[in-house]
C-alpha cells in the first residue's frame, strides 16, 4: 500500500533537489533486489522482536529502539560515509546498514562490484539470521502461553 505513494514522494525529493540526473539507473535492477531483500530484513527484525510479547509486556518499546537504531546506524539521519572510519566499517555488518545506506548507495551508483556482492550477502545472512530467530521465538513463546494454561 505504501510503494506508490512513497515512490511518488522519492522521486519529487529527488527532482527537486536536482538528483534525478546522478543516479544511476542501470543499477536499478539490483536496487529493488536490495529493496525487497531489504524489507524482508526489517520485517523479521520488527517480528522477531515483536515475538518478545510472549514474555514481556514492553515489546512494543523495542521497536521504538529498533526504529531509532535503525535510522542512526543505517544512515537514514546521518550518512554513514561521516562515521569515525572504525564505526563505519562495523556497522558493514550490521542489519541496520542492510535496510536503508546500501540500497541507497545502489540508487547513487557508488558501489563496486565487490561492495555490491558484499551488500547482498549481508543483506541475505540477517534475513536468513532474523527468519530463523523468527521462527524460533513463535515456537517457544506458544509453547510458553500453552503452559500458562491457554
């Protein structure tokens, strides 16, 4: 439901403030693979998360967490080209980087090949990584509410 309406407001950002010429649309291809790989990342992040109801009643404070985590270390505040050289390289690794700084740097053309497979594989473990962690929490906190007596 959101995919139009935010289409339509990246690319007017973008036209008005000039940028439409200097992206690079021969990587568009790899940027919707990095948008939908991206998406399945912070959906298992944000529901595995969310699984933690099974045993807290501030699991919706975490995603809060995840949301300011998310904008500061994934470069939707701060570019992460601006980071002290030893933070920037961890956060490489992190799902944070995954969901907005590399398909981003895909849109802009900035990436290597190499930097590009990088992203990808990254992108791939944590989806893999919060898929599993996922399932693992729905199993474990339904067998936690059976044995409350449900």
């Amino acid at each position: 439901m959101r995919v139009p309406a935010i289409t339509l407001f990246v690319v007017a950002a973008l036209w008005l403030a000039g940028a439409l010429p200097r992206l690079d649309l021969l990587n568009l291809p790899l940027f919707v693979l990095a948008i939908v790989l991206a998406w399945t990342v912070l959906f298992n992040f944000h529901y595995s998360f969310g699984l933690l109801a099974f045993w807290t009643d501030q699991a919706a404070a975490l995603q809060g967490l995840i949301y300011t985590l998310n904008m500061i270390f994934g470069g939707g505040l701060v570019p992460l080209d601006l980071f002290p050289p030893a933070l920037r390289q961890a956060l490489l690794y992190t799902p944070f980087r995954s969901v907005i700084d590399f398909p981003a740097s895909l849109l802009v053309g900035h990436p290597g090949a190499a930097q590009i497979i990088f992203g990808f594989a990254v992108q791939l473990a944590w989806a893999a990584t919060f898929i599993g962690l996922r399932r693992l929490l729905w199993r474990r906190g339904l067998e936690r509410y059976s044995a409350v007596g449900a």
